[in-house]
C-alpha cells in the first residue's frame, strides 16, 4: 500500500508519488519492470493480436447470406465472399442460408445415405405428429415434407423467436384441418394432390400474416397409409371399390355397345319404312300414269286397245294355272289341252 502523500497547504491529501507506486507494484529503480512480467505483457499482447486478426474477417458461402450486427443493431447485409468487421466481437456475424432449399419432415426422419446408395429412414414411429382422424371418422397415417426457403433473413432471425418451430406447428395445424375436412379414401386416393396445394397456399398465407421471411416452395404428401391396426379393413375396402368399379365400368361398356346398335337398328329399319314408302308411292304415280295413257289410246281406238289388253292379260296369267285336262266321253285318256308349260319343262330336261 501506498505511504507516502503529499499534504496540500489545507490539510487535504495530494496526489501519489510516482516512484512509490512502482515500487510498490514490484518494479525496481528507474521505473524498469521485471523480466517475468514483460514476458507475460507480451504474450498476452500477442493473443490480443492474434485474437483481432481472426476475428477482422469471414467468410460468407454462395449460398448463405450474412446479418452483420454492431453492439446489437442490425448494420449490414453481405453477399457471399470474404469481408471485414471490427473484430474482438464488436461486430458479431450469423450466417442465413437464404438460396438454400431446406425442408421438414413430418411422421418420419431421414437419416442419410447408406453405403448402397439408397436413403436411410428412422425406425421410429412418429405418430403424434402423423396419425389424423378424417371427415368420414377414419384414422390415417400422413406423412410429408415441407420444402422452404429463407426470403428474408433479419425477419428470419428476430421477428420470432423460433421460426423453424412455428413453421412446423403451422405445417401439422393446417395439414390436420384440411386432412379432416375430407373423407379418407379421397385423402388415399384422388385427393391427395389437393391436399398438397391446399396445405401450401394456407401455410403461406399464415407466415405472411407473421411476417417472418419464408416462402413456402412445395408440399409434399410421401406415405398415405391407414394404421396397422386397421390396414386389414382397409384392404377389403378398397378391394370392394375396386370390384365396383370394374362392375360399373363393364356395365357401361355394355352401354356403350348396346346403345350403338339399337340406334343403327332403329335408322335401318327407319330407312328401310321410307324406301318402301317412296316405292309405294312411286309405283303407284307410275300406274297412274300408265292408266292415264291407256285411258287416253282406249278413247282414240277402243277395238284395239281392248284386244291388246286382253292379250296381255290372257299373258300374265295363263303361265300361273298350270297344266288344263279336258276329259271327253268315251275316251280312255284324257287330252292334254292348253299345256302351256310343257315347252318349259322340256326345256327343263334337256329335250327339243
């Protein structure tokens, strides 16, 4: 401790002497330190220099973009590179991968690759955040990934506190909401796809109206499944819809066949109805205009009208009566008379 004080004119206390406080820090006369303590001055004059070298500069990835803060305010945004800061931690950097594609999984894990190549899966079963109960009571097992990106990364980083957390409870509220609002075997089989875009634009919507920097890329739905519990009869359900519809799809290929030829059948038949009729008709304005011009020849010469038409008549009908016997009295055979078919048939067998 120091002793020796000047006392001022008043009585008051004045400043120390210089040369007794060296000396009561271990330094000896002329004010020259010891060898031990330079050495240490030095050494530790070195790892303050070392210490600001490294921490005047880093290094930002191509797919990273760095928020630069100074005593706890945002300062800068860099690009990817190698920048300088104020270093001894006056200006502290966090890293943001913002051009990066980062994803999260629902209802199961991903572990990595294996060494043949294919992508190794947890054995955990994570059903609290997979297993849903749908709009028809049924449970199903979902399981999907959510693929983002960081749009701004000072929102990203003090916005809210656990962004990545909040985005996965958004994710399950709004997968379990939508899941439930539609019947299982839609979700199974044809639904899927709308539930997708659903799922994606209401995220969206939700993180816009939190303001937190990230924009949701894609949803999408990997394992649909029912539990194992109930997968049985889930089989023989879906194996009875499928047994419909190969019914409904034979049954409308019956239509499809049936319908065709009763409709050609139909236009035949009507066809045939309106050919006969223009035949009736036509025939009968023929005739018509036969007996008009017979009518007429009749009236100029009737002698010899009506001996042709007798001619013609006698014509027409003597080949359909066939052959004509006349028996007389006394006679043993009867005469053939009139035997109009007899040079037809001879001619039938061959004979002059």
């Amino acid at each position: 401790m120091i002793q020796s004080v000047k006392s001022g004119p008043q009585g008051q206390s004045g400043p120390p002497d210089l040369k007794a406080v060296l000396a009561s820090l271990g330094f000896g006369g002329g004010g020259k330190a010891p060898a031990g303590l330079g050495s240490i001055f030095l050494i530790a004059m070195l790892i303050l220099l070392v210490w600001g070298v490294l921490t005047s500069f880093y290094t930002v990835q191509p797919e990273e973009r760095a928020v630069v803060k100074r005593f706890g305010a945002v300062v800068a945004i860099t690009d990817p590179g190698l920048h300088f800061r104020i270093p001894f931690g006056i200006d502290q950097v966090q890293l943001v991968a913002t051009e990066r594609v980062l994803k999260q999984e629902f209802g199961f894990r991903t572990e990595g690759t294996r060494e043949s190549g294919r992508t190794g899966y947890s054995s955990e079963a994570f059903e609290d955040e997979s297993l849903m109960l749908t709009g028809d009571l049924n449970m199903i097992d979902v399981e999907w990934v959510v693929q983002y990106r960081i749009s701004d990364p000072i929102k990203f980083l003090y916005r809210m506190r656990e962004p990545t957390r909040t985005l996965r409870d958004i994710s399950e509220s709004v997968m379990r909401r939508i899941v439930g609002n539609m019947l299982g075997s839609e979700v199974l089989t044809i639904g899927r796809v709308e539930v997708q875009r659903k799922a994606r634009e209401e995220m969206q919507l939700i993180l816009d109206g939190y303001d937190v920097g990230i924009r949701i890329s894609t949803v999408e739905m990997q394992d649909v499944v029912p539990p194992p519990a109930v997968q049985p009869a889930f089989n023989e359900v879906n194996e009875a819809r499928q047994e419909r519809e190969r019914m409904i799809n034979e049954a409308q290929k019956r239509v499809n066949q049936e319908i065709p030829n009763a409709q050609g059948q139909a236009l035949r038949m009507i066809a045939e109805a309106e050919g006969y009729a223009t035949e009736r008709v036509n025939r009968a304005l023929g005739e018509s205009v036969r007996f008009t011009a017979v009518l007429r020849e009749y009236q100029r010469v009737p002698e010899v009208t009506r001996s042709r038409l007798y001619l013609e008549t006698l014509n027409e009908v003597l080949p359909k009566i066939g052959q004509v016997l006349v028996v007389q009295d006394g006679q043993v055979g009867p005469l053939p008379l009139l035997d109009v078919n007899r040079g037809s048939a001879r001619s039938a067998g061959g004979q002059p």
